[in-house]
C-alpha cells in the first residue's frame, strides 16, 4: 500500500517537474520573442549570424572538397561543380571559406572573451576599490592604452615569425582590453556611488557581492557591446595580419584566403571570386555583430525610447495634433 | 466664472507603454484666476505630477496630451508654436519641481543660474541683471554674497529657496509648486511658505500647488481639487473640501491623519491601492475600496456635479 502511494506521489513530482519544464521553455521562448518582436536590426543580424555560424559549425557536411587539397585546375570561374570557383593552387573556395569561417570566427570569439574578461576585471576592480588599485591599474590601463595596436601587433608577429592563430588569439586579446577597461571603469565609477550600493554595503554584502549582482548587471549592456566589438575588431585584426602575411598562411582562415588571393594577383588576372569571396564573408559577419550590437542597446537599456508602442506613441500624437488643427 | 488666467478644459494625458496605453490625466477641467490658491492633492500616481507638467507643455514621449485645451489668458497652449512656447514658459507659467533641489546644476554658481534665466528672457544689461538677481535672492532670505556659492555649499532648505526665486525671477503670473517642501523639514517648509506668501501678496502671482499633504493644503489654499487615478473628483474651496468633504474618497484623506486638538480616536486610512491604470474598471474608479460603493458605481463613470456655486464633486450618492 505505501509503495502504491509512494509510486503514486513520484508520479505526481514527474508531472510536475515536467510542467516546470513546459513552462521554462514557453518562457526562454517568449524573451526570445520579445526580443526580435519590432526589433528589425535583431532580426537581420540574427538571421546573418546564424548562417554564419551554421556554416562554419556544419562545414564538414556542407563543404564539397578537402579545403587543403588541390581539387582542380586553377583559378576555374564559379560552376556546378565549384560553387565559388577555385584558387590559383587550385584549392576549392567554397569549402574553404566555410572551413575558414571556423579558424576567423574561432580566433575573434576567443579574443572578444580574453579582452572583456582582462577589461571587466581590471575596469570594475579599479572603479569599485578606488585608491591605491585603482591608481595601479589605471596606470595599467593607459600604458595599454597608448600602445599603437596594429604595429605592436605587426611587429611581434613578426618578431615571433610566422605565428599560429593561437598567439594570434592570445595577442588580440591581450591588446584590445583598455579602452573597454576604461569605459567600465567609470561606469563603476558612476554606480558604486548611488544609493543602492551604499545600501548593500550597509546591509553588509561582501565585495565580492556587491560586484557580482549589484553592479555587474548595470554593465551588461556596455560589457556586451565591448564584447562584440572587440570580435568584431579582433577578427578584421586576424585578417589583416594574414593578408601581411604574418599568420600561418598554411591554416585556412579568412585572412590566409586573402593573403592567397593578393600573392596570386586574383583580381588582376580576373579571378575576382578568390578576392571578393572572403571579404563579403568578413563584411557580413562584421556587420551582423554589429547589428545585434545595435539591438541588445535596444532591449538593455529600457530608458531609450524605442520599440513597438513608440510606433503607436507618434500615429495616437499625430491623431491628436490633427485634432487640434496643427497639420 | 469672468476671472480666469488659466482654464484646462477635459484635459487627457495617456503614457503609452508596451503593456498598452494609461491614461493618467482623465478628463480634467478647472480653472485658476489671477491671485488664486489652487491646491491639487491626491495619493502618489494619481496624475497631479502630470498634470503640472501638461500645463507648461513638458511632457515628452511615450506621454501624449491626447485631448482637451489648455487655455492661459484664452491662448491654446497645446497649440503654440516653439518661439511662443519658449516665451510661456517662464515668463508666464514657472514650476518649482518636486526634487527642485536638484534643479540645480552641480557645477554652476547659483548666481550665474539666475543670471541665466534673466538674461535669457530680459533684454537688459549684466550689471542690471547682477543687481536683479541679488535682489532676488534677498527676497527669499539668502544674503547676496551667496551669489558665488555652489549648490553642494547650500543646505537643503536654502537650495530651494534658491529655485523658489529662480521661479520669481521674471514675475511670472503662474507658479507651479510640484511638492515644492516634501523634502524639507517642517520648521524649514513653514518658513518657505510664509516667504511665498508675503511674495505672493507682493506680486500677486496664482499659485498651482500640488501636495499630498492636505493638512497643508487647507492652510494655504484658496480652492482645492482632489484627484484619484486621473479623475478630477472634487475640487470646492479649501474650507468645504477640507471640512465638509463630499466625495468618499476625500472623507478617506481626511480621516487619514490625526487632529491636533480633541480627543485621540482610532485613524481610518483608506484599504487597498490605487487601481492599475492599464486595468481601468467600469464605472468610478474608486468603486474597490469605497465604502459607500452602490450598483450604479459599477456601470457608470460618475460625473462632476455641481453642489453649490463653488463646489463640485464626481459621486453618485450626491
């Protein structure tokens, strides 16, 4: 008999777990909702980005050919067979754009991760303990700051020889954290004296705390909008380092596509689809990442006045200006 | 009524929000004649703030005037143009804010922001300005030499004195008081408004002052309205409303804080909370938590009905 209850009081706990399930879902699904719904830059870009990313994440199923193996006759124009064409060793464009999407993508997220995370730190350490830290890092921050980036990049890539997408990474990350400090450091600034601070740490929250749920959230906006930018300038970075030359041009990335293209004379010999193909994939990427930087300021910051019912604000403001004669 | 320097007639304010639209100012209409004390009081988030702002034409969006007129000396001030409303405002109608103190700019002298506001409307020299503005400052009991001081050097009491005579500085005909003395202590709000009040038999300048504190209110005040969820639902001279309040929920405010003299009796607050203005019901608004609420409050919105000459209230028991 108790087994009977017992088994009954399990079932019980399932249906409700899951209902809790059904119910997480609808509601991860209606902030996904909300999010795109009047939002059209979120849209476009998030249609970009996803075929961007399904591209590079599905390569291997997607792509026709080895991406380093000479599959054809060089420099063939786009044709059933090679749906972008071929380079001048004869490699498939097609497959190693979507192969390289992969190595670009891989390199710009990781720097965009090591530079916002290098950026929060030090940003809101300095801007939360003030003093002495803040004095250090800050010190820090500007001696980041007024490095040349690129040449710095340039030089000890060089210096370094032909270098793997792994330093890469590294280098980016660790060069283009500063300015990101900066901005959060004074937004740290800015919140840690408002009153809902002081009351927490009246409340006797730890630091830790106090930085964790009190003010990192108010950064979300700006940390995120860092965040894609740095991917966005990392990965115009790896780029221009490959088209110098100074990446490993034997791994397929955007860049050593393009460092290809310019050593072969692509476009001056007609081969536009070697050139041009790589470059649209970076200009789209960038500017989908751009697009849903622009959409996240829309939906974090609820003071900006946009969104649906502003729509409906000016046709109810413009009914009611007729109203008074004013049109 | 032949006097009238301000008349709003069947104003509405909706805020338009991604949750739908609320109306926060409902059809309201009444009238201020020259060197008259209207008080507005009503619970927080009834609308009062809102009107006030209508009325010197700042809301921005998502707030919208959607209907009515507002007519200051039988100009339409919904219908001014940039370069006449620039000109109301200020010269005309003046607001003191309800955080008035922090009207002031942190990083200016207190002085060029008086200088400021007479420079800008006056065409008169710096020297005449200069001497205008310590006058002012004089007027509201702030020695001149402060002219020089910053905001942060002021304490509370005298920076709102300070946005007290930066509104009297072009002697306008109009002052709204948007909870001109809720951060003030009592000594210090008692002080400001006997200075108002000397100023204001001085110049004889209206004043709209909006509070909650309808003890306050019954001192100073000529005529008081008293709002509820956007509604207009009595307005009648200070001493009716005050003492002889007919709308239940006037009884309520003032059954809600003690009198000082007699006996001590048990205070009754009104129960509940305002309602939802996204969730307006049918019929009066106050129909929840009144008392006295009947059948015909659920079907029909009440309208204001004129008791005497100079009294009216929204309520269908009257």
């Amino acid at each position: 008999m108790n087994k009977l209850i017992d088994s009954i009081g399990s079932e019980d706990m399932s249906v409700q777990e899951s209902n809790k399930l059904v119910k997480k879902i609808k509601g991860v699904f209606s902030t996904i909702h909300a999010f795109f719904h009047g939002n059209p830059p979120a849209i476009i870009g998030g249609l970009l980005i996803t075929m961007v990313l399904l591209g590079a994440l599905m390569a291997p199923i997607l792509a026709s050919h080895n991406p380093n193996k000479r599959v054809a006759r060089p420099h063939i124009a786009p044709n059933a067979e090679h749906i972008l064409g071929t380079t001048r060793s004869g490699r498939d464009v097609y497959s190693q754009v979507l192969y390289g999407a992969r190595k670009s993508l891989t390199v710009a997220l990781s720097a965009g991760i090591i530079a916002m995370t290098l950026a929060v730190a030090v940003g809101v350490t300095s801007g939360y303990m003030g003093g002495k830290v803040d004095e250090w890092l800050n010190f820090l921050t500007n001696v980041f700051l007024v490095f040349p980036q690129l040449p710095l990049l340039i030089v000890l890539a060089a210096f370094l020889g032909q270098v793997g997408s792994l330093v890469i990474t590294i280098l980016l990350g660790v060069t283009s954290w500063p300015w990101g400090a900066r901005v959060i450091r004074s937004q740290t600034m800015a919140i840690r004296n408002k009153e809902f601070i002081i009351s927490a740490e009246v409340m006797g929250e730890s630091k830790l705390r106090i930085i964790l749920v009190e003010i990192l959230p108010n950064l979300v906006s700006i940390v995120f909008g860092g965040f894609l930018g740095t991917v966005i300038y990392a990965m115009g970075s790896e780029a221009g380092l490959g088209i110098l030359g100074l990446g490993d041009a034997t791994e397929v990335s955007w860049g050593s596509m393009l460092y290809w293209a310019q050593t072969s004379s692509a476009l001056y010999t007609g081969a536009w689809w070697e050139m041009i193909v790589p470059a649209a994939a970076l200009a789209v990427t960038g500017g989908s990442l751009a697009l849903i930087n622009m959409s996240i300021d829309q939906v974090s910051n609820p003071k900006l006045k946009t969104g649906p019912h502003m729509k409906l604000w000016k046709k109810l403001k413009k009914e009611a200006d007729q109203r008074r004669g004013l049109l | 009524m032949k006097d009238v320097l301000l008349e709003i007639n069947n104003l509405c304010v909706d805020y338009v929000s991604p949750n739908g639209v609320a109306r926060a100012v409902n059809n309201v209409s009444l009238s201020i004649a020259p060197g008259e004390t209207l008080g507005i009081a009503g619970e927080s988030g009834c609308g009062k703030s809102t009107l006030a702002f209508a009325i010197s034409r700042l809301h921005k969006a998502p707030a919208l005037i959607s209907e009515g007129e507002i007519l200051y000396k039988d100009c339409d001030v919904l219908k001014m143009s940039d370069k006449e409303l620039r000109d109301y405002r200020w010269n005309d109608v003046s607001i003191v804010f309800q955080s008035a103190m922090n009207s002031l700019n942190p990083v200016i002298t207190i002085g060029e922001q008086l200088l400021d506001v007479i420079i800008a409307h006056k065409k008169i020299s710096y020297k005449e300005a200069h001497q205008k503005a310590v006058e002012l400052l004089s007027i509201v009991g702030i020695h001149g030499d402060r002219m020089a001081s910053f905001p942060h050097q002021l304490s509370g009491g005298m920076r709102q004195r300070v946005v007290i005579a930066i509104a009297l500085a072009l002697e306008p005909k109009l002052i709204i008081m948007d909870e001109p003395t809720t951060a003030l202590d009592v000594v210090v709000e008692r002080e400001i408004l006997n200075e108002l009040y000397d100023l204001k038999t001085k110049f004889g300048f209206s004043i709209l002052f909006i509070s909650h504190d309808l003890s306050l209110m019954g001192e100073i005040a000529d005529r008081i309205g008293v709002m509820y969820a956007g509604n207009l639902i009595e307005i009648g001279d200070a001493e009716t409303v005050f003492g002889k309040p007919s709308h239940p929920y006037t009884q309520g405010l003032v059954a809600s804080f003690p009198t000082i003299h007699g006996p001590k009796e048990r205070l009754y607050g009104i129960p509940g909370n305002p309602v939802d203005l996204l969730r307006i019901p049918e019929g009066c608004n106050f129909q929840d938590r009144c008392t006295q609420c009947m059948a015909e409050c659920k079907k029909h919105e009440p309208e204001l009905i004129k008791l005497n000459d100079r009294h009216q209230a929204a309520c269908h028991r009257l």
